[in-house]
C-alpha cells in the first residue's frame, strides 16, 4: 500500500471511529474475495486501448492496453496547449501565416496576414480543436512547425512519456505520430495542474475576433459530455482515419476526480459512449465505500454466490476495493485478456477491541504496517 493510500484510509477510520459508537458501521469498502461474492468487472467498450485513473488515490483503476502505441488525433493538442502556457504569454499577439491559415480539417477560420491574441488562439485549440490555431501557435513560439515539433518532444522525454513520439502540433495523421493511454494520462495530468488550462478545457463555447472581412467566427467544444455527464471537467476529442474517436475525459464527485483515456473507439459517438461507461464504473462500482462493526455477525449488503449462510462474527472488518487489474496484451493465440479484480481484505479475529481506541490503534497499524 503507498503512503499517500495508507494515510488516506487511517484517516478515514480515524475520522469513522470517533464520530460514531463501536456498533455503528460508518466506513464501508464493497467487495470481499472469499466469501463468493460477484466481482463487479469493467464495462465492455469498443475502445482498443483505455484507461481508468482515480487522481485522489493516484491509482490506475482498471486498464486494457494502456502502454499501445496508437494514432492519437486531436488529444496531441494537449501537448500543444500545455506547451503555450509554459513556453509563451497569453497575450502574445500573433501574426498568420499562410501556411496556418491553409492546415485544412477542423479549423476557426484565420486568414493569412490577420493578427490575432495567443489567448484567443488557445482557447480555439482546446475547445473548438482548430487546426489552423495549432500551427499558428507553433509557428510563434518556435518559428516553424518541425522545430515546435522537437520542442514537443523533447518536453515529452522530460515527462517521462516513453511511448509517445509528435510529427505536428494539431494530431492529424503523419508517420511517428502516437502515443499511449499511459502517456495520454500523465500529459493530461500535467496540463490540468494549469488553471488556465483546466478553465478553457471546461468551457462549452467561444467566442474568437472577427474576421479582417468582418465576418464572425466562434467556436464550439467538441466535447459533449460537457453539461450532459454529471461532473465533467473536460478535456479533450480527436477523430482521424487512422486514429478512429479519441478520448481524454475527467469528471468530478464526491471530492474525487476520475480520469478516463479512450483509444480507437468505433463506431458514432462511441467514445463517448465509452467514457460514460467506465467513468460510472468508477464512481459506481470502485468507490470508497465498507463498513467497521464490533462483534456483530457479518451480514453481506450484496448478493452471494456462495448459498451457505454467514455465520461467523467478526471482531472488525473493512472491505478494500481498489481497483482492478492492467490487462496486458494478448500472445499470438491467446485469448483475450481476462480481466481480474484486485481487493484488499483486513479482518481482526475475535476477541473484538475492547475500546474504540484499541480499534484504532489495529486499523493504524493495518495502515502503516506494511509497504
């Protein structure tokens, strides 16, 4: 168990123990390995690669694939953006060029010659995801697109992102241009850290300047979780041919923060789709939830497998569900991946604690006895 783990589930019995009676159950986990109890399993998405982070814990719920090397399509712009906040001024004023001006796909309409504020070009990369914004930004901050390119590199090898190689700054299709859930996860986690970053990604709308011709421009997110899927706090979609739908979404409850990577998803809508599913796997099903009790007999809150009764009283339990297991590849003829469910199972045998202070003294030990 980490520290930070250890230190968060002392306090939390600590914190149960001494606002409520030994016999009452304040802190619950739910799932308990031995006694036939269903584990519940992710949910089956069409992703080809995903990953599922609990920020307040610092675990990786449940993954499949995390460390594929995939096309990534837009999320490259999260690199892009962390890369504007950490290497320019928001109130840069910007000069097109034509080549910025003709990136082609998705774009917010900038003409060759206009100038335009870094902010406002910012704000069209990570909510409208404009193409053309992106190479207007590397070419300012780095002169020409393949040296923002190194510059994003290099800063990824200082990341430690080992499986994540940039050929542009905007993520359309180019050979070398990928990266991993893994990677994905830890960039975005840097990037977040931003305020500025984490409050353009929330945002649902924009507006941008003129035109020179005086026509209106704004800009849309292209994440549609935001307002509809309790909680989201961004970040960010990509769609290409090679990449299929793409996917980096975090959501906020109950004091937690989850954070989802969908890779290769197929089919309309279908990382989102995606995301949804595994981000209620997570709030749902991975809580932090259990209970303690003092020699009461063990009644289950959930269905059996086992028919037998329980009979046995238990001094105190807690139930621990953390996570569930990394799904690694599969060798040339396996099977798919099974995905297994890892729990952590504490129980004090009888006599009970004869004070609520002896209790917590077992659960303190329990916390920080061990690695």
């Amino acid at each position: 168990m980490s520290r930070r783990k250890a230190m968060a589930a002392a306090l939390a019995a600590s914190l149960a123990l001494a606002s409520a009676p030994a016999s009452a159950s304040p802190l619950s986990f739910p799932i308990k390995v031995d006694d036939g109890f269903p584990l519940p399993g992710p949910p089956d998405v069409t992703a080809a690669s995903w990953l599922l982070y609990d920020e307040w814990t610092d675990t990786v719920l449940a993954s499949f694939l995390p460390q594929e090397e995939r096309a990534i399509a837009s999320t490259t712009k999260i690199m892009t953006g962390l890369l504007v906040l950490e290497q320019s001024s928001l109130a840069d004023l910007v000069t097109v060029s034509s080549n910025a001006a003709a990136t082609g796909e998705r774009e917010i309409g900038l003409v060759a010659g206009e100038q335009v504020t870094m902010e406002a070009l910012f704000k069209a990369l990570l909510i409208h995801s404009a193409n053309d914004a992106a190479t207007a930004i590397a070419e300012h901050i780095s002169g020409s697109v393949s040296e923002f390119v190194d510059l994003m590199n290099q800063r990824a090898a200082e990341l430690g992102l080992s499986g994540t190689s940039f050929a542009n700054p905007h993520g359309l299709d180019a050979p070398d241009h990928y990266s991993t859930a893994q990677d994905l996860l830890g960039l975005t986690l840097v990037a977040m850290s931003h305020p500025d970053f984490l409050f353009a990604v929330r945002a649902r709308a924009m507006s941008f300047p003129p035109a020179p011709d005086g026509r209106a421009r704004s800009g849309t997110a292209t994440n549609v979780l935001l307002g509809h899927y309790e909680g989201t706090i961004g970040v960010k979609t990509g769609f290409t041919d090679d990449a299929q739908l793409t996917f980096v979404a975090s959501s906020e409850r109950d004091g937690r923060r989850l954070y989802v990577v969908v890779l290769g998803s197929e089919g309309a809508g279908a990382h989102f789709a995606d995301a949804r599913a595994l981000l209620d796997y997570g709030f749902h099903d991975l809580g932090m939830i259990g209970s303690l009790s003092f020699d009461t007999r063990y009644q289950s809150a959930y269905p059996r497998t086992d028919p037998a009764p329980l009979v046995k009283a238990a001094g105190a339990e807690a139930l621990i569900h953390l996570s569930a297991a990394i799904s690694e590849a599969p060798g040339a003829g396996d099977e798919e991946p099974a995905v297994v469910i890892v729990n952590s199972s504490r129980r004090l045998p009888e006599p009970a604690p004869s004070s609520v202070g002896a209790a917590f003294l077992y659960w303190f030990h329990m916390a920080f006895g061990s690695d």
